[in-house]
C-alpha cells in the first residue's frame, strides 16, 4: 500500500481530510498525480523541519477554514468573528472591541483604509446588539446626489417639490429602532452636517416639506477612510459632529499590516468562491501562496477578494497556480522575494547546502507551474532538457529506480 493509494482511501472515506504525503520515493510525476488525487501537499524526503512545520500549518489552516464555510449567523472563532476573518494581533482587538459596544448604544466611528471591512464591524456591532431583530440600513453618504440628499435621509411631505406626488419615508425613519450605518461620512456637505448633528442630539427631524418633526430612536455607526481630525481641522467637517460620532473608535488595520491573516483569507475566499462557481478547487499553491503574503495589497481585503475570484474563474486545474494571479506590482513582489533570504549571520552559513536548497526549490516551483513538464520547465528555467534531468537526479529529485 503506497501512499498514493493511502490518499484515495482517505478521500473516499472523507473528501474534506487534509492530507500530506511524505515519500522518500519522490518525483515530478507522482507529486502531479498526488495533487490531482487531492493531497494539500507533497514533502519529498529528505526535507528540512521549518519547511515541513509551515506546510503543516498552512494545511492546518485550511482545515480550519473549510471546517466553519457552514456557519450561518455571527459566528466566533479564534481565527474569524461573523464574516470578519483573521487572527493577528490587531484583528483580536478589534473583535474585542466590537464585543464591548454592542453592549451599548454609543455611536461608533470606523475608520481604515479603503477595502478593510469597516461594513462588515458595523454589520457585526448591530448582529450583537440588543438592536439585531430592527433593521441596519446602509446610507452611502457619497453616493446620493447633494440635491436628493435631504429628501434621501429625511423623506419629504406630498407637494415639497416637483414630482413628489406623495408622501415618502426617509432612511432615517425606515431604520427606527435599529442601526443607521453612514458609510463614508466625511463626504457630507456642510449644510447636511449641520441637519444630521441636530438628528443626533435631539433625536428628532422633519421631512422635507413637512411642519411637524418626527422622533426617531437609532445608533448611528460611521465609516470614513478619511482623517476626520485633520478633516475638522481644516474646516471641512464640523468639530461637533466629530465629537458625537465619534464617541467610541474602533480603527481597523490595511491588510499588510496583519501579519499571518492573508493565507487564513485566501482559502476562505477560495472555499467561497470554488463553492459558488461549482469548482473543485481546494488549494493554492505553495509558490501562490507564497507571491500573495509579499504582496502589499493597496486594495486591502477586497482587492484578495477579487483576485482569488479572479483565479478560480480562470484556473484550469485543482490548485490556484501562480500564472493565474494577477497582483498589480507582481514584477516587485518577485524582487523582493528574491532578496528576502539573503541575510549572512555572524554563525556563517553552509553555501552548498543554501545553493542546493535554492535550486531545489526553483526546480520545485518550475514543475507546479508547468505541471509536471520537464520540457516547460527547462525553458522557465534557461535550462536545456538534459541539464534540468542532471540538476534533478544531483538533487535527489528523480527516482532512480523508475528512469527519469
């Protein structure tokens, strides 16, 4: 029984097992045959401890993620709080913090950079609230007209204008009793400034065209990629409204800075989509992977949302290879990988064995991209056929018992 054989019968008992082979029998074409069959990974012997440790964990990490894809409702875990998935450092404060003001009624400003999530807190504050069963309503505060806006956040009385015929509920009133999200709120004029900070300390407003006021009961949460300090200290946003919006802060981190949560992302974007598309799509490459947590993502979570989109509408086989990403600087993302292990210690170092491994791993990768071809391989490479089959047999990466 060989471990190819051992992985079908796992597979058939259980298709969502994680499974790693090891073999001290290795080559280019039993490692295609095993990714194809399904394995996470394919470890040839000898290997080094570190190398073996972080695909356990990346494995152990997507078990993880496949494990909770059928929660439904705000769920908690180590790794994910609702839909927000990460387990660094900052994101842990985050979900503490989103914990502590649910329990209240306070207003809250999210701030972070565009892509961070800041929806998804607010959507998570009032999940957890005592406000959960009353509507969330969404106000995209750059996104209506400066000459409806009023009327939009409002409503307005029959006869205010031309062309209003009736009466008509504003957002405000249509999310009584639950939670206001102003999305972008450094982008309101000054003039809606001015009404929405009444709404905020009098709890009441009036229709457009309308005499008489109406009461409303809602927690305003606010989001802005702005810096609404510097904003109010330009004169750009009021100083009184930044005040009572920003009674508590909750700041979310770019994604750069979360050290660890990109591949926890990507295989829950991976699970996702392969999900809804229909694919069988399980795994992202070591190399992938690899590219995807040097990348700086200026677009942040949304912009990895988009490109594992991307690579599982587009990849033809069962595993996200590097071709199929597209990252925007991927040419500097490859110079800085290159560079990264080039540090000399005053301990010194074994170059053969560095150089060795080094070309194992080149080798390695230029077969997982071409598939299991020699041939492409050899050209990715610069190397002619006979000198790739050379390089392979020195490395141990041909097994001799079965050609090459």
């Amino acid at each position: 029984l060989d471990g190819l054989e051992v992985l079908k019968k796992a597979k058939s008992v259980d298709p969502q097992s994680v499974v790693v082979l090891i073999s001290a029998f290795a080559t280019a074409e039993t490692a295609v045959e095993a990714m194809k069959e399904g394995a996470y990974d394919y470890i040839p012997k000898p290997f080094k401890i570190n190398e073996f440790k972080k695909i356990v964990s990346e494995a152990l990490t997507h078990k993880k993620i496949t494990d909770g894809q059928g929660d439904e409702g705000l769920t908690e875990g180590k790794f994910h709080f609702g839909l927000l998935v990460g387990e660094s450092p900052q994101m842990k404060r985050v979900y503490s913090l989103i914990e502590k003001v649910a329990r209240t009624s306070s207003n809250v400003l999210v701030s972070g950079e565009s892509g961070t999530g800041k929806e998804l807190v607010a959507r998570a504050i009032h999940q957890l609230s005592n406000r959960k069963d009353k509507p969330f309503v969404t106000i995209h505060c750059a996104g209506i007209p400066e000459s409806l806006i009023e009327s939009e956040l409002f409503g307005y009385k029959k006869g205010a204008f031309t062309g209003a015929t009736t009466d008509k509920q504003g957002l405000f009133e249509a999310a009584n009793g639950g939670t206001i999200f102003l999305d972008e709120i450094g982008e309101l004029t000054p003039p809606i400034q001015v009404k929405l900070l009444r709404v905020i300390q009098e709890r009441t407003f009036t229709p457009v065209g309308g005499r008489e006021e109406k009461s409303v009961d809602v927690r305003f949460i606010s989001a802005t990629n702005k810096d609404l300090e510097k904003e109010v200290f330009e004169g750009r946003f009021r100083e009184d409204l930044f005040f009572r919006l920003n009674v508590i802060h909750i700041d979310i981190p770019p994604l750069r800075e979360r050290e660890g949560d990109i591949p926890l992302l990507a295989h829950f974007f991976l699970e996702k989509f392969s999900n809804q598309m229909g694919r069988d799509i399980r795994k992202i490459s070591a190399y992938a992977l690899d590219i995807l947590c040097q990348y700086s993502f200026p677009g942040n979570v949304r912009e990895l949302e988009n490109i594992i989109e991307r690579s599982v509408a587009l990849e033809t086989s069962n595993i996200v290879l590097p071709e199929s990403l597209t990252l925007s600087n991927l040419r500097n993302v490859k110079e800085q990988r290159g560079r990264r292990k080039r540090d000399l210690g005053p301990e010194g170092i074994d170059l053969e064995e560095v150089m060795a491994e080094i070309e194992k791993d080149y080798i390695l990768k230029a077969l997982e991209i071409s598939r299991g071809s020699r041939q492409k391989a050899a050209e990715l490479l610069g190397l002619s056929l006979r000198s790739l089959r050379y390089r392979m047999g020195k490395l141990g990466l041909i097994n001799s018992g079965k050609g090459s």
